[in-house]
C-alpha cells in the first residue's frame, strides 16, 4: 500500500513538473505582447484597430510576431532581396506590383501612406520600449490601443544585415512624390518619430501593414 501511494506522489510531481513547463512556453498569457497589452492573444499577426490612426497590423512583413524585425524592402520592391526600387515614384498603396504588403500577405493589407503615419505619429503617444530584447516604439491611441515597431535598423550599402539596429526604426510609406530617390518614411529613434521625405528608396527598411 505504502509503495502504490509513493507511485502516486511520484506521478504527481512528475506531473506538476510537466504543466509548469508547459505554461512557459505556451500559455498566452506568457506572450510578451499580451503581457504588453498590445495583442489580445498569441495568434499573431492581428489587426490592432487604433482609432483615427487606422487599423495596424501587430507586426511587420517578414516576422511572425511584434517583437521580431521582420524583413527588408527597397521602396516598391516585393522581393526582400531584390536590388531594383521604384524609380517612377507616385502613390504605391495597395499596387501589387510595388506594395510588398499587398504583395505578401494579400487581401486588403497595403504599405501606410505618408498620411496614415503623420495621423499615427500625431494621435499616438511614443514610448521607446523594449520587448523581449527587441527595442523599439511603442504607439498608444487615444482609444488606449497600441502597436509596437521594432528598431529594425536599415539594410545600406556595407550593411547587408542592418545598419543601426535596435536604435533606429525606419519604416517606407507608400507615397513618394516623382522621380527620383526619395520617399516618406517614418524614422524613429528612443528620442521620438517623425515622418521624413527621406533619401534612399534604394535601402532595405521595414514594412508594416495596414488596412482601411
Ligand atoms: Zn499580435
């Protein structure tokens, strides 16, 4: 008798064991961005609806969950490893050809315009944060919502794996005006954002889905 009850203090414990194991892997509770508040569950990618700034997706084009980097883009390049950009310039927004969350993810996500991150930057709190090693911003909406961008960095010339990472975030709008080499993007350091007409359509930064 006394034997049949060590077994089943054995199996008890063996079993504790097991279940807190477990839970630290898988419970979602666990996910840094629902401990965050950022993401309901951890089902990612969400759709993070952040009042008159639009809806957002909880992460970036290329990664599977807030925290991580994800991939690079040239400005209107589809193909993360593709050296060509978009010369011809103008509104790219929801084009397939050139829009590389259109493009990768289908349906109705499309790159941010110009606009979309001047309203996201103007009704957004900033708060530089990390999350689960990753630095980067962190937008609150008036309606209390968020998303988080990695400082992804960007992929520049000597720089094939990121140049800046974890200090700067430089993520492409959809909008550029004309020929040439520039387009909006919004670049973000622990100091504060700001949306630029900046030069180096020809770089690799971050995409970050939207949609209407
Ligand atoms: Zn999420």
């Amino acid at each position: 008798m006394k034997k049949v009850f060590l077994y089943a203090a054995m199996l008890f414990a063996a079993l504790v064991f097991a279940s807190c194991g477990d839970e630290e892997s898988e419970t979602p509770a666990n996910d840094p961005a629902v401990k965050a508040g950022i993401c309901p569950d951890a089902n990612h990618p969400h759709l993070i609806d952040l009042g008159d700034a639009g809806k957002w997706a909880c992460c970036n084009v290329g990664a599977k969950s807030p925290w991580e980097n994800g991939n690079y883009f040239n400005y209107g390049a589809t193909d993360t490893q593709s050296s060509d950009y978009c010369v011809e310039g103008g509104e790219i927004s929801g084009n397939e050809a050139y829009d590389a969350a259109t493009a990768g993810w289908g349906g109705n996500w499309k790159m941010p315009t110009s606009e979309r991150f001047s309203t996201l930057n103007e009704k957004c709190t900033f708060e530089w944060i990390t999350l689960k090693g990753t630095n980067g911003g962190k937008f609150t909406a008036p309606n209390g919502n968020s998303i988080f961008l990695p400082a992804a960095g960007r992929r520049c010339d000597g720089h094939e794996d990121g140049y800046r990472v974890g200090n700067h975030g430089y993520y492409w709008s959809s909008t550029s005006y004309g020929q040439g080499q520039r387009a909006d993007c919004l670049i973000f350091d622990h100091s504060g954002a700001d949306v630029n007409n900046d030069y180096g359509r020809f770089e690799g930064r971050s995409i970050r889905p939207v949609q209407e």
